[in-house]
C-alpha cells in the first residue's frame, strides 16, 4: 500500500525505518542461534535465515525507493528525496558491515586461541 498524501507518505517511511530494526534484530538473533550450533553448525537453517532477511530488507528498500522517488516527483521535495539516498547508502554499508561482523565472530568463536580474530571484531565495530 502506497499512501497518497505527504503525511501518510512519511507516515510509512517511518514505518519501513521500524521494519528495518526489527529485521536487523531478527538477523543478529539467528545469527546468535548459529553460533550456538558450532562447531558443526547448522549451516542450512542460517541460509534460510539469511535468504528470508534478505527478502526482507530488499521488500523494504524497494517500498523506500518508491517513496525516495515520490517524495522528489509528486511531492517537489527533493531536499528529503536527497536525504532517503544518504539513508539507503548507509543502510547498504550497515548490513555489509553486520555480514562481515558476523563472519568475525564466527571465525574468533571457531579460533578462540587467536587474538588476531577478537581484535578483528573490534576493527569491524569501529568502522
């Protein structure tokens, strides 16, 4: 459902930006359920994880997308229009950073003696 006025407009965006923490908190717990299965992991039930966030996220970014594009063309706002891009970008980096972070911590769980491997973790959190 794709509002018409401005006010339900950013109504739903705020209600995607929700949707996008839930999804993130859903992911960070199936990840953590993951680990809990090492070290012969339960690979097949996390890909089924993974494929279903990433259902997830694309269905909210495309519904952000449309309104990034109507914000700028029905409703003259390119200023917020702008701002949605930043957004998406950020969004974009913050996942690829929550997959590397996962793969740390997977890789410092599976190599508890390596220093190396908590000190990446760190880095990753850093950034």
């Amino acid at each position: 459902m794709v509002p018409t006025d401005f006010k339900a407009l950013i109504q739903r965006f705020y209600q995607l930006q929700s949707e996008r923490v839930e999804t993130y908190q859903l992911f960070e717990e199936g990840h953590e359920a993951y680990l809990r299965t090492g070290p012969h992991y339960d690979f097949d039930h996390y890909r089924q994880l993974v494929h279903e966030i990433t259902q997830a996220f694309c269905g909210i970014s495309k519904e952000v997308l449309e309104i990034k594009g109507r914000l700028h063309h029905e409703f003259d706002r390119p200023d917020l229009s702008e701002h949605i891009e930043k957004l998406q970008s950020k969004e974009k980096q913050k996942l690829e950073l929550t997959a590397k972070l996962q793969l740390a911590r997977q890789r410092a769980q599976d190599h508890p003696e390596d220093e190396g491997c908590q000190e990446k973790i760190q880095e990753i959190k850093q950034e």
